[in-house]
C-alpha cells in the first residue's frame, strides 16, 4: 500500500493506493489509449463541492441548498432536517446493503415530497443555487476546462438535483462542460413543483442503468476507460454495468476516516482531508498529457 501526503487548501491531504500495482496498470492503459478513448464520470455533492468550509461547518449539497433557503417556509427547513438527522447516520453505517438501500429510497421520497407539499417555484432555483454555502473545489474550473480542452467527456451523475446543478454550472460559467444525470424536476405552468422525471436516483442506485436513459449512453459504450471521481462508498457504482470499460477510480473521503479499509477495497485510490482538485488534475495530466 503507497501512502503520500500533500497540502491542499491549507490541509494536510493523504493519498492512499491500496494496490499499487493494479494502480499503475491501470494507468498505463489509460495512457496508452489516449483522450479520446477516455471519459470521467464524477458524483457532485462533496466530490466536486467541498465538504466543509473554511468556518469549519458542512457544506450544502444541492438538496441542503433548498433546506437552507430563505425562500421555504421554516417547517420545512424543521422536516428536512429531521430526515438528516435521521437518515444520514444510517446512510454512513455499516447495516446490511438492503436495509441501508430501503432506508436511502424512504428519505429521498420523503425529501422530494416535501418539496412539492411547501411548494417549491422554478423561480426560486436560481437563488437557491447561488447559495453560498455551495461551493466547488478550488481546482473543478480548471479541471473541467482541461477534459475540454482535450475532448474527454464528463458525465456528472448525481443523486442530488438536476436542476440545483444544471442551474449553479450557469452562475459559474460552465454551462454546457459537462452532461448532468440526477434527480429532474417537473412544474407546472405556472412554475410550481409537481413532481420528478424518471427512476428515482438515490446514493445506492447509481449505476450505469441511468446513463443508458440519457443520450449520452452512446458516447459511453464507446469511450471504454473511465476515471471514475465519488465520495460516497456506493459512488463506486457509477461504472456497474461498464463491463468491458477499465474504471481508474478515486475516491474523497471527507469524514470518519475510520472507513478507510473499505474505501481502500472499492476506489483505487482514496483521498483523505477534503482537499481541492490538485491530485486529481495531475493524474489526468499524466494520462492526457
């Protein structure tokens, strides 16, 4: 096992590859066939945002981004919180996969359902997606621009929101950089919330059964290595189905580091501190060049 440190941030970031050698191999392939045989598929929430602040206290995700928003009535602020607290210790635990899945389904119907029951507008996402308490990693802007510079495809596949997403890209000046699948909302004509498109996408869904409904789904059959980007322990299963693709993936592991030697057995490299994009734009510069 290689193990590294390196500052990000002004925090002490540790590199971990549990398996150096199948590492390497996969890297040599990946540099071997060039950009335009690779495409990154990357999580959003905490992996492309950062996970804490420099006030020391969580960072939104694009679900907290609605929670926190002014512009919902305080009782649903009360009720989406209680669902956290709730439902994310179970999320992070170490019950059986198909308790914890169950669980997973529960909370993001209810938070859905009370997005539409405190009458969420399409006027209030811009708002919402400005917040400032979502915030990318030093290092995404740049990243992004290189996979554009070198033709390498992202598909960012989220089980947040599409539209806090597609909408927050915008603000930023990165419209159209990347392909979004995750959690689409529907309203109606007059701009309320009425529902969600599609399969549910919650954190241990994420396969590659959703990229096959989105139009990308051909680019991704085609493009057959994969630098895979998650935080979550299920984010690994962004690439299932991907059978004939060759996956190099890396994983943020942002709290409770005591879930290292799992992280270790899913991702090919872990990443440990909450750091920026630096590492992960160096290994793509050693790939694409």
């Amino acid at each position: 096992m290689a193990e590294n440190t390196a500052a990000s941030n002004g925090r002490e970031v540790k590199v971990v590859i549990g398996n150096q050698a199948a590492f390497d191999e996969k890297v040599a392939k990946l540099k071997k066939d060039g950009a335009k045989n690779l495409q990154v598929i990357a999580d959003f929430d905490y992996t492309l945002t950062r996970f804490r602040l420099d006030d020391g206290k969580r960072s939104a995700s694009t679900h907290a981004a609605i929670e926190m928003s002014k512009l919902m009535s305080e009782q649903f602020a009360t009720e989406t919180r209680a669902n956290f607290e709730h439902y994310y210790p179970i999320e992070v635990s170490d019950i059986p996969h198909e308790d914890k899945e169950k669980a997973m389904i529960e909370w993001w119907t209810k938070s859905h359902e009370l997005m539409i029951k405190h009458d969420l507008r399409r006027e209030y996402l811009e708002d919402m997606a400005g917040s400032d308490r979502l915030v990318l990693r030093d290092g995404v802007k740049e990243f992004l621009q290189s996979l554009k510079d070198k033709g390498v495809p992202i598909h960012i596949f989220s089980a947040g929101l599409y539209d806090i997403i597609h909408v927050y890209l915008r603000l930023h000046g990165l419209e159209g950089m990347a392909h979004v699948v995750s959690n689409m909302m529907t309203f109606d004509d007059e701009g309320k919330l009425t529902g969600f498109k599609g399969e549910l996408i919650h954190t241990l869904n994420k396969n590659s059964k959703a990229l096959r409904d989105s139009p990308e789904w051909q680019q991704v059959q085609e493009r057959t290595n994969v630098l895979l980007l998650g935080d979550n322990a299920g984010d690994i299963g962004m690439a299932k189905g991907l059978d004939r693709h060759t996956v190099l993936s890396v994983g943020f592991l942002n709290d409770r580091e005591e879930r290292l030697e799992l992280y270790k057995q899913r991702y090919d490299v872990v990443l440990l501190g909450d750091g920026d994009m630096t590492y992960v734009r160096n290994l793509l510069a050693d790939i694409v060049g």
